[in-house]
C-alpha cells in the first residue's frame, strides 16, 4: 500500500512495559492481556513479544485459538469463560483456562464430560455488577466447583474494581475489603488489578496481575500518562502531508465549513482520518504533530484526510512527517481531546493500514 498512513508498533517498548509490570509487582505472576487484537497492535505479534509473561487472558476462543496456533504456550484465560457448552471439549484440547462468571457456567461444567478437567477461575462480583457471583453466592458455587469432576483441583479467585482509575474513590477500598472477606476461608492464589489497580492501589497486586492498556505503554489514570509512570507508547499513528497550500483571511476549511482561516496561512492535509480509526470528534485544536511539532487540527475528520494548521510550521512541505498519536503525542491526550478513552482509540486502529514493527531484539 503506498498511502502513506500506517501503524508502527515497537516491539521493545513492549518489553520495556512488561517490565515496568513486575517492577511494580515484583512477586505476582502477570497475566498479559491481549484481548481485542492485543488492544489494536495485533494479537500474535503482540503476545511473541510479551513472551515473558506468565500467562496471557483473551475474550474468545478464536483468540486463544489463534494464540496456540503461533506457538504460545503459556496459560492463556477466557475472560468471559464459555459462551456455550459445545465449546467447553474445544478449551479442554486447547488446554485453556476460564472464568466462570455465572450459574449457566457451572451448569455446563456439572453436565459436561470431558478428556481433562479444566481450570477454572472463579469471578467474585464485589461492586461493579458486570461480570461474576455475589458475594454470598461463592461459597455454595466454590462447593459445586469443587464436586464437579470437569473442574481441574485448584480453583482461583479473582474480581475486577470499577474506578480503579481514580485513586481517591472510596468504592475502590470498598470493593478490595470485600474481595479479601470473599478470600479469607478459600486457600487458593488471587488476582484483582488490572492496570490503574497495579499503579494506583499497591495493596491489590495479590498472587496475579492482570495488565492490559500499561502493556502498551498508555496510563488509565485520570491524573497521568504513560511517560509519567515509567512506561513507553507501543503504537504511533503516522503519516504524511499530501498537500500545503496558502488560504485566505475567512477561507473555509472541510466538510461543513465549521472552520475559518483568521488571517492569511498555511494549511496541510494529512493523509488520514476516520477511516483509518482517527476520532471524527476531535475537534479543531486538537494537537497534531508535523515535523515533530505540533500544530493544531483544523475542520472537520474526514474520512481519509484531515487538514491541520501550518502557521507554526510555515516552511512544511508535501512528504513531511505526522504523527496522530504515540511517540511524542500521547494518545492518551488525544483522547481526551475527543472525549473517549484511549482504550477505543487503539481498539479502532482500522486494520487496512500498513502495520510496521521494529525492535524485535
Ligand atoms: C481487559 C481486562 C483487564 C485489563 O484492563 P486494563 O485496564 O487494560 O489494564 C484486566 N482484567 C480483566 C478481567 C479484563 O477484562
């Protein structure tokens, strides 16, 4: 493809992030989480580089099937457990774990016979009311478990906090007291934290950890950004101006003229846009970065194209560089800037673009 919008993923940064995971929780065992694509970067790639994580949690079988089929031997987790019966035989030859979330679950495990038990996480619902069992549900689900011959001996606990992200939320206490009452007469290994727990709430790091967006070098925390707590941006958004021209005082720039040159300038239009995954709502001012500096989004997204203003850049000419977001410009900023997390903003990075990788070691 010679258009020259295109995703780099830097597979070192992802080391690098890894790293920075057991820095912080030098005794847990980590789970890498790789649902989605490996947030947008791309699955395999993602989990090869991450080869030294302790086990890997995905949302589907079709993930984890595609994880055994690169080679990945690790324990890898269905997050969301089953969704029928029929594929419980195929997680038992894929030889995965799976959260069990809901009754439905443990009835098809009670009926089920199959080759090898399974290992089974248990999901404790302490407040956020998406996934897993009351409370005072576990212990009779946790002894049915335990007398069900397609559950594997060792039954681990785990849960998942709502506003990890902010540090001062008293929910966060709240459900992490809860979880350890839950856990006091169940002698198994635990798991709490995803990345704003491992960050924010030491005291959650328990026996497993389980990082997704820090992975990729992006901060879930409301008060910081990756490069602020140790980490290192994995995808960069890139590419290039494809055309500089000089407009009028009150020229109208995009699709709904919902933009006016203030005076005589410079604009540039990049080659990307909502097509590619960039945020239609971003609005004007939102931070670009031509030649390494940034300049602001002028208009509206378009589909392929966006149009930036070049008055800080008087001099930028047709095949200089852009970047929409990574090194230099956290997407993390982006996305507030176009009111969505950077969570979306990865998941998004549409697949039609030219993926590049360095940093292989
Ligand atoms: C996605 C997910 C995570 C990772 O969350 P991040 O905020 O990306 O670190 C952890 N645990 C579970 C159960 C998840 O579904």
């Amino acid at each position: 493809m010679t258009r020259p919008a295109r995703v780099v993923i830097n597979l070192s940064a992802l080391r690098h992030n890894l790293a920075r995971v057991h820095e912080l929780a030098p005794a847990c065992k980590i789970m890498a989480i790789v649902k989605a694509d490996g947030y947008g970067h791309g699955l395999t790639r993602v989990a090869h580089a991450l080869a030294a994580a302790d086990a890997f949690g995905v949302a589907c079988l079709e993930e984890a099937r595609e994880l055994r089929g690169a080679g990945i031997k690790q324990p890898i987790i269905l997050l969301e457990g089953p969704y029928s019966a029929n594929e419980l035989t195929k997680i038992v030859n894929l030889g995965l774990d799976i959260v069990i979330h809901d009754v439905t679950q443990v009835e098809m495990l009670e009926r089920a016979v199959l080759p090898r038990a399974v290992v089974v996480w248990l999901k404790v619902d302490t407040g956020m009311h998406r996934l897993g069992f009351l409370p005072e549900a576990i212990t009779r689900i946790w002894q049915r478990l335990n007398d069900c011959k397609a559950v594997a001996d060792k039954i681990y606990l785990m849960t998942h906090l709502a506003v990890a992200n902010e540090r001062d939320n008293p929910m966060n206490h709240a459900q992490i007291e809860c979880f350890h009452k839950v856990c006091a007469n169940l002698a198994t290994e635990t798991s709490i934290a995803n990345s704003a727990s491992i960050l924010a709430f030491p005291d959650t790091h328990a026996d497993w950890v389980r990082p997704g967006l820090m992975l990729y070098g992006v901060s879930p925390l409301c008060d910081s950004s990756g490069v602020d707590e140790g980490l290192k941006p994995v995808m960069t958004l890139k590419s290039e101006l494809i055309a500089v021209k000089n407009l009028r005082a009150n020229d109208p720039v995009g699709y709904g003229a919902t933009w006016r040159c203030p005076e005589d300038m410079p604009v540039g239009i990049v080659a990307a846009g909502y097509g590619d995954g960039y945020p239609r709502h971003a609005p004007s001012g939102t931070p670009v970065l031509v030649n390494g500096e940034r300049v602001a989004l002028i208009g509206r997204a378009s589909m392929d194209m966006l149009i930036v203003d070049l008055r800080k850049q008087p001099r930028a000419k047709v095949g200089d560089p852009v970047v929409l977001w990574g090194e230099g410009l956290p997407v993390e900023e982006l996305a507030r800037y176009a009111d969505t997390i950077p969570y979306e903003l990865l998941c998004a990075v549409h697949k039609r673009l030219q993926f590049i990788e360095y940093g292989k070691g």
